[in-house]
C-alpha cells in the first residue's frame, strides 16, 4: 500500500504515499472534527493502524500507552467516521476530519481532548491553574469503561 521513499521530490511532489514514521514506528495524526473544524485529539499512527484507516474509512490509532493497536470507538461506540485524511508535504504527520458517532472524542467524556485552556502573560505563577472551557462531558466514562484502567500512564 506504501510506496518506498526514493527522493525528495518524488515524496514533496509525487503521487504515491511514502509515510515516514519515527525511530520507534509511528507518525503523529491530529484529529479535527470536518465540519467546525475543532480540534479533537492528537494520536499516532503505526503502519497498521495508516493501513486500517485508509481500508475502513475509521479511524484506528496505536496507544503508546497500551502498546496496542486502537480502533477509535470500538469499546465506546464513540467511532471516529473519516470524512478526509491528508498528509503533510514531507509525508510524516496526518490530518483526519472526522464524523464523531456519538460526539466525543476524548476518554475523560469531552468532546475534545483539548478541553484545557493556559493562562497567557502569567508569568512565574506556579503552577500554572488550567481554565476549563469544555465543562459538561458528553458520556461518564465510568459507565462506558467501567473499572478498566485509565489508559494513560502517568
């Protein structure tokens, strides 16, 4: 499905999808929602979830957290519908805009991942207090995931 990388310009200028993944395998993917354009998520992608995703129209990422592949939505029934993927000029970051079934994208039970604003111009306040601007969640994820460990490691 991935053609090799020959040259820079067959990569910048060609047709074929060259991925360049990292040292350990992957690629970052920033996730926006295709209609407002908000930004949902930030993941990466290893070959087989790159794959995954342009076979099924889902979104499918690797948890660095869990070491496993993810497909997004496939324990939540919060699947991510790909509406449009691209891919950076040098081809080593993506851009999905997704249909989000159910309208979340975040495990916590927000909609964004993003939900946490930082103070500006405040300086040498410690720590810096985060302000809340999503304040409702879409789903209690206690109910969706029951007592299944937070998948984020600390």
């Amino acid at each position: 499905m991935f053609a090799k990388r020959i040259s820079v310009e067959q990569v910048e200028e060609g047709d074929e999808l060259a991925p360049k993944f990292d040292e350990d395998g992957l690629i970052p993917v920033v996730t926006t929602d295709h209609a407002s354009g908000e930004l949902l998520m930030h993941g990466y992608m290893n070959d087989e979830a790159l794959r995954r995703t342009v076979e099924t129209g889902e979104a499918h990422y690797w948890s660095r957290s869990r070491a496993t592949l993810w497909h997004k939505g496939a324990t939540s029934g919060l699947v991510q519908k790909v509406v449009e993927m691209r891919i950076d000029d040098d081809q080593d970051a993506v851009w999905l805009r997704v249909d989000v079934q159910g309208g979340a994208s975040c495990h916590v039970g927000y909609r964004s991942c993003f939900y946490r604003s930082l103070p500006l111009g405040e300086a040498g306040k410690t720590p810096v207090k985060l302000h809340y601007e999503e304040t409702e969640k879409v789903f209690d994820p206690q109910e969706v995931y029951g007592d299944a460990p937070n998948p984020t490691k600390l």
